[in-house]
C-alpha cells in the first residue's frame, strides 16, 4: 500500500539589493517542496548475538564461538541465506571490578567478555517472529533490534522526487502570477531528506507457550525535499 503526502515551505522572495550593495544582483525566489509516499516494509533486518563471559580472554572467546555456530546454523534451517547473514560486531574486553567511592583501591580485571552480534536480513517478514525466536532458542542472549526496510525503495523514492518537483513548479507558476513577476531563469537545485522509517522499534515478548514472538512492522514513509531558486524580473 502507498500513500502519496506532499509538504511545501512558503517562499521566500529577496528583493533586489541596493545598488551600493550588489549592483547587479537580481531579485530571486526560493521555495522548498517536499514529496513522500508511505510504503508498507517488505522486509526486516534482525540484529542479535551472544555475549559471554570467561576468566581469561581465550576462555571467554571459545565460549562466545561454540554459541555463535549454533546460532548461525539455526539461522539457516529457519530459511535465512547465507548472503543475508552479515557479522557486525566481534570484540573480547576485560571486566573490571568498581571500587567503593572513596577507596584508594584501583579497578581490576576480573574476567573477560566476549560479544559477537550478527545482522540477518528476513525477506519473508512472516518469518520475523519465528527466526527470533529460533535465535534465542539457539544461545543468542542479545536482541539490539529489528530494522524494517522496503526492496524497492529506490522506485518509492523517486516517486517522491517527481511529487516535489511537479509540487515545486506549481509553487512557483503560483507565486509568479500571484506576484505578478516573471520567472526568467532557474539558478540552484538541490536534494535534501531520505527515508523516515516508521517505526524503527520491535515489538518483543518471549513467552511460555509455543507462539512466536509477535513483530508490528506497521509502515514506513520515504520522503525527499527538493531546493530551487529562480531569478525574477518584476
């Protein structure tokens, strides 16, 4: 489903400067218009992994690795392509202990932690709630988000530029018979804004009986604003 919405900024017009100023500066009018179209997301990228703890750095890492095969292996029998499985974050750290305030005693390293996460990319969005749930069930302890995204949002996004520009010449056409000045020539252009997802949260509840984790992907909207100023004669 999409929705077209268009949003427009009142011109701005700049009267010619003094001559003392800007002798031959010409007098312009700016507007700013603003196309976007809402789209339901037809896909989800799903961000978790594993965070383990170990007394020396090895221990901690070893751990964290035995986990992240299950996960990895999970996230293939739940339907998920190699090529949509991407390692974002691997890193091993020290735990240090807090001092009471006002010891003289110094933080030291109790242990090591280890944090692996993957980013997966579901493009069945009905499988949204099962691979999470089948990404708990295989170790992962940490859930950063899910991210919901549009295949085609490139064609989406140029509809909203062809919005805003048709947007901005009616503008334009409008203010210059309103204004009764004539438009002679376009001298800036410009592209501004993108995508605003909505929402960009997840909804989450592991539960005790066998239904999935329940995931809202609602919409998203994609929206572009384009610049243009015009120097007029009047």
């Amino acid at each position: 489903m999409r929705r077209l919405a268009l949003l427009f900024v009142l011109p701005v017009f700049l009267a010619a400067a003094p001559a003392a100023l800007a002798e031959n500066q010409q007098a312009r009018l700016d507007l700013s218009a603003t196309g976007s179209v809402s789209v339901t997301p037809d896909q989800a990228h799903v961000s978790s992994g594993v965070v383990t703890r170990a007394e020396t750095a090895a221990a901690a890492l070893r751990a964290n690795s035995q986990a992240m095969t299950r996960v990895f292996a999970e996230l293939r029998r739940a339907g998920v392509a190699e090529r949509d499985m991407q390692t974002r974050q691997l890193t091993v750290s020290p735990v240090y202990t807090q001092p009471d305030r006002g010891s003289n005693e110094s933080a030291r390293i109790t242990g090591y932690e280890a944090r692996n996460t993957v980013m997966a990319l579901i493009r069945d969005l009905d499988r949204t709630g099962p691979v999470i749930d089948a990404l708990m069930n295989a170790g992962a302890n940490q859930l950063e988000g899910v991210r919901f995204g549009y295949s085609r949002e490139d064609e989406a996004r140029n509809q909203a530029r062809r919005a805003a520009v048709e947007e901005l010449h009616a503008l334009r056409d409008l203010y210059s018979q309103a204004g009764g000045f004539r438009v002679v020539r376009l001298v800036s252009f410009s592209e501004s804004g993108g995508h605003r997802p909505e929402p960009m949260t997840y909804a989450m509840a592991m539960r005790a009986d066998s239904a999935s984790t329940p995931v809202a992907a609602g919409e998203m909207t994609i929206e572009v604003t384009i610049n243009a100023g015009w120097e007029i004669d009047g």
